[in-house]
C-alpha cells in the first residue's frame, strides 16, 4: 500500500510539474503581412572581417594593421596594438600588395565581395623592422613613407604591379590601378566593388580613448582633415575606376559619430549640424556636387561595438557569466532600432544601461533610424554599412542570438553592408541560420516582409520572401527568454494560402543548425507553434501554387493565362453556339 502510495505521489507530482511547465510558457501573438509594403534585403548583410566561408558574403580588409600598411612591400605596423612594431605581419612576400591580393583572391574562390582599405594617415611603413619609440623615431623618419592620394599627371607604373620602390613615396591611385589591372573594374565579376577611407581616424592621435597611430599621425585628426582626405582620395579612385564604390568614414564608435573624438575644429565647423555624422555627410555632399561633380561618397560607414552593460558595471563584449549579462546582451540590439529601449521614451523597466542612454547623447538613438534620417537630409541614396561590430564571445549562445537579432534587424531596416570582427562558433551559426540553415545552402528571402511580436523583451520576427517567388516564406524567430518556452500564435495576411512548414534551429546546447518539429497544422494562413527558451529558428511555410502557374512563382501571369485560355479553347468544339452558351452557363 505504501508503494502504491508513493507512485501515485510521483505520477501527481510529475503531472504537476508538467502542468505549471506548460502553464509557464510566454504567448507572444506574431502578425505576418506580405500584401504590405516589402523592401529589399542586401546581400551585404552577411558580412566578416576574418573569413567564415561560403556562408558569408563580404569580407573586409580592415582594422588597425591596415592604416600604416605599405602596398608596395606588403610592411606595416601594429601601432598600439603592439609597441607600434613594423614588420611583415600581413605577408613576408616582396611581392606589392600580395597582402591584399592573396585576400581578393581568397574572396573570388569563396564567391564573396571585398572591401579594401586604402591608407590616409600621412605615412606607411618602411622595410626595417623596429619597435618605434614615439618621441624619436615617429614619421618623418626613415621607418615610414609618405603616402600620396593621386599620382596626378605623372604615369602609373608599367606594368601595374611594378611600382617604383626607390622614389621614397608610396601612391594610393596606382595600388588601385594595380587592382583593377589585375581583377578588374569593379563592375565585373571579380573587381574590388568596395573601398575603406582608412580605419578608425578618430582614433589615430591622442583620442582619449587610448590612439591607435601617433606613429603615422602625431596631431589629432581634424574633421575638415578628414573630409579633405577623404574626398581626395575617393576622387583619385574613381578617376581609376568610376563605379568603384567609397566607404567612410569608418568611426570606431559613438564619440566619433559626436564630436569626431572630441576634434580641435568641432565647435568651429559644425554650423548648425548637431554631431559629426550630419558634418561629415553634408560635407561630402558638397565636395561631390559642389568641387567634384561626381559622388565621393557611395556609403556611410560606422562600427558599433556596443556600449551597454549588465547591472554590474560590465560592458556586454566581457566574459561575464551570469545571466544578467546574457540578458543584457540579448537585449542590446533593441538600441538599434526600439524607441523603447532607450531615454527619455522609455517604457520599459529594462532599458539598457550604458553611458549612452544616461542623458543628452540618447537623443541619437535608437541608432539605424538615426543615420537613416542624417542621410535622407544631408545626402540622400548613400548606404548605410557597419564594417565592425560584436556582441560578445563568439563561441557563447548569447551572442550568436544576439547576433541573429543584429541580422534580422539590419536586414528589415535597410542597411547595406555588416562585417562582424571576429569568428566563432555561435556567429557563424548566426550567419548559417540565414544564409545556409539545411546545409544545402539554402537562404533566408531577399524581400524583407512586414512582421511583428506582441512581446519584444523576450522574441525578435523577421519574415521574407524571395523576390518574384511568394509560395514559399521564410520566417526567423527568436526567443530571448532564458527560462520559458513562448507559445507563439502566428496570424499570416496573404493572397497565398501556407498549408505546411519546416523548422530549423540552433539554441543553447548546441551551434549546430538542426531540422526540429515541423509545422503540423496551418489553417486560414494562422498556427501555434512553441519556440523553446534560448533558441533561434529559421521556419519555412510552404503555399500551393495556383491552377495554371505554370514556373511557380505564385502568381498567374498574363503569359500564363493567354497559355490557359488557348489551351482551353483548343479542346472544345464552339462551332454551334449552343454548346458555346452551355460552356459558359448561358
């Protein structure tokens, strides 16, 4: 009897558990409109730094090492990084620019574009390795080279490729002649489409964030410095190559986007232009219309690595673990985009938490929306990229969710180009989950669809479709939540009619995209499916094409249906018309 008693103690229990388990499921309610405005998703979103494979787009040569890089020899110095050192780091080869042409090539076998940066910081560095004392041997000294811009009227060498290493000066223009010479132009399949205006220059000199090059650089960078610069130099590359396309001014972050660091010139140039962004695009506008008369500036390029914290003080790109900080890192791409998430319209307990969002400077946020804006006033149809950003440790689950989030957004609102800087596990299963999520390398659409979640603390949605193809959608849906499962009711506005559908995920326990529960039961284009805690899935739903559709694409062109209407025709007798009237219910 007491056996008896005590199983039937554990079945109650067990089913008690089992019950306040599904009871504890979040209901997020998700509507999904594919007759509403759809806009276009940029390939580019899927960028890197540092490779990653096939799954990736775009890669990029970039960061620090890249500023003092010297194309002719392949030399180049480490700056702060470490002891402002130059040496054969990027490529031991006396080949010029084997460096950045083993990267292209490495780009065209993967089937990827590339950005290549192009050196502005006055000097590149010389062949002699040497560990540069700042107070005696910084440029001008015998371990750098000036660096030129534009050759001018004075010839390329030739043939490309071939420069002459004994003028003491080292030529911008002719490296990307050599390029071109050797790829080329970049509107055929393997020329280099994307140019860098340099590397972080707000940090090169006495940022007070530590500077990256006072090798290279001694004073702190100005803003009509670097918008001199810049526009000299993208005039010399598109005299080489017209449709080349120029990114700047690459700023390492949000005191850049401010003040560019806090520069000399700030409050004497900025006229009426509230931070340096609106400066700095309001100033290419005119250098391109104005001096130029051609467009110097194809897309503006910021980092963001970042600035909020968990309720410890620890910023999110810190090996923190606990759960507060994966909470904060999930939460953290909300300041992308949520007006919500940020002061003073705040309506959430949960805000984030960093300087940024403490007073004046959350008046520029949320950001996307915020660059999107400074473009459409001060130069309108430039792109938008972020050539580097982070969440995190890239082998931990929080970032590779949070890092999903960061797609699925850049991709709704527009923005052309991202490259992650670093590599790991979890973000290349960010990647994968849109761009290769069955292992057959099938993708996430190309259309970005109207999407949204009741609850946006603890799920992300993002729809597509391909273009011109509407009978099959893709769906990510993220749950943030580190506990519960969400109980998702899912309510589709389409001409289509989804009758099944197709689940693939990665969560906490793993990296591996796996095919989970598939979507059992789609009626009047709504179901409910359950979306386990910590997870991010990639759902495909499935529509029937209509009667007489004949390429699939879910729609009966007037092609088609002339096809239809003969094919009809052909197989009836109208000679009496009678039988005509009886076909047509007359």
């Amino acid at each position: 009897m007491k056996v008896r008693y005590i199983i039937l103690t554990a079945l109650i229990f067990s089913f008690f558990c089992c019950f306040i388990a599904s009871a504890a499921n979040i209901n997020v309610t998700y509507n999904i409109n594919t007759t509403a405005n759809k806009t276009p998703i940029s390939k580019y979103v899927y960028g890197s730094n540092f490779g990653g494979g096939t799954d990736y787009t775009i890669r990029r040569s970039g960061g620090n090492r890249l500023t003092a890089y010297n194309w002719e020899n392949n030399w180049s110095n480490a700056g702060s990084d470490w002891n402002y050192s130059n040496d054969q780091y990027m490529s031991s080869s006396p080949i010029p620019g084997k460096a950045i042409t083993d990267f292209v090539d490495q780009c065209v076998s993967q089937g990827q574009d590339s950005i290549v940066t192009l050196q502005m910081a006055d000097y590149v560095s010389a062949p002699f390795y040497k560990e540069i004392n700042l107070a005696t041997e910084a440029a001008p000294s015998m371990y750098f080279y000036p660096v030129v811009p534009w050759k001018g009227d004075l010839p390329f060498c030739d043939p490309p490729g071939s420069p002459d290493t004994s003028d003491g000066v080292v030529y911008m223009d002719e490296f990307v002649n050599f390029l071109v010479w050797k790829y080329g132009y970049s509107g055929s399949g393997n020329g280099v489409k994307f140019y860098n205006l340099d590397n972080e220059p707000d940090l090169w000199s006495d940022g007070n964030r530590g500077a990256t090059h006072p090798e290279v650089h001694h004073a702190k960078p100005t803003c009509l410095e670097i918008k001199d610069k810049g526009s000299v130099m993208s005039y010399a590359v598109k005299l080489v190559d017209p449709n080349a396309q120029i990114l700047g001014p690459v700023s390492y972050g949000f005191a850049g986007y401010l003040d560019f660091q806090g520069a000399s010139d700030w409050q004497s140039v900025k006229g009426s232009r509230p931070w340096f962004i609106s400066y700095y695009l309001d100033e290419m506008r005119y250098m391109s219309n104005s001096v130029a008369g051609i467009r110097l500036l194809d897309v503006l390029d910021v980092h963001w690595y970042p600035e909020a914290q968990d309720g410890a003080g620890h910023r999110i790109l810190q090996s923190i673990n606990t759960q507060e900080m994966y909470n904060a890192r999930m939460q953290a791409p909300r300041t992308l985009w949520d007006d919500d998430y940020v002061y003073p319209h705040m309506t959430y307990p949960d805000g984030e938490v960093s300087w940024l969002n403490d007073g004046w400077t959350a008046q520029y946020l949320p950001l996307i929306p915020r660059l999107k804006a400074d473009i459409a006033q001060y130069y309108p149809d430039t792109n938008l990229a972020i050539t580097e950003y982070a969440y995190g440790p890239e082998t931990h689950w929080s970032t590779g969710i949070a890092t999903a989030d960061f797609l699925g957004i850049c991709g709704k609102y527009g923005v052309y180009i991202t490259n992650y800087w670093g590599n790991g596990s979890y973000v290349d299963a960010a990647i994968k989950i849109y761009r290769n999520y069955d292992g057959a390398h099938s993708k996430f659409g190309d259309m970005n669809v109207v999407a949204s979640m009741s609850n946006k603390v603890d799920s992300s949605i993002y729809a597509s479709v391909f273009n011109g193809y509407t009978c099959e959608m893709h769906l990510i849906v993220i749950n943030k939540n580190q506990s519960n499962a969400i109980s998702g009711t899912f309510n589709i506005t389409s001409p289509q009619t989804f009758n099944s559908g197709r689940v693939w995920k990665f969560d906490n326990t793993s990296s591996n995209i796996s095919e989970t529960t598939a979507i059992s039961s789609i009626t009047n284009n709504q179901f409910v499916y359950t979306i386990p805690a910590r997870t991010v899935c990639h759902m495909v739903l499935y529509a029937n094409p209509p009667d007489w559709d004949d390429n699939s694409d879910c729609h009966v062109n007037i092609l088609e249906l002339d096809a239809f209407a003969d094919d009809w025709l052909n197989t009836r007798n109208f000679s009496h018309f009678s039988e005509f009237a009886q076909e047509w219910g007359m």
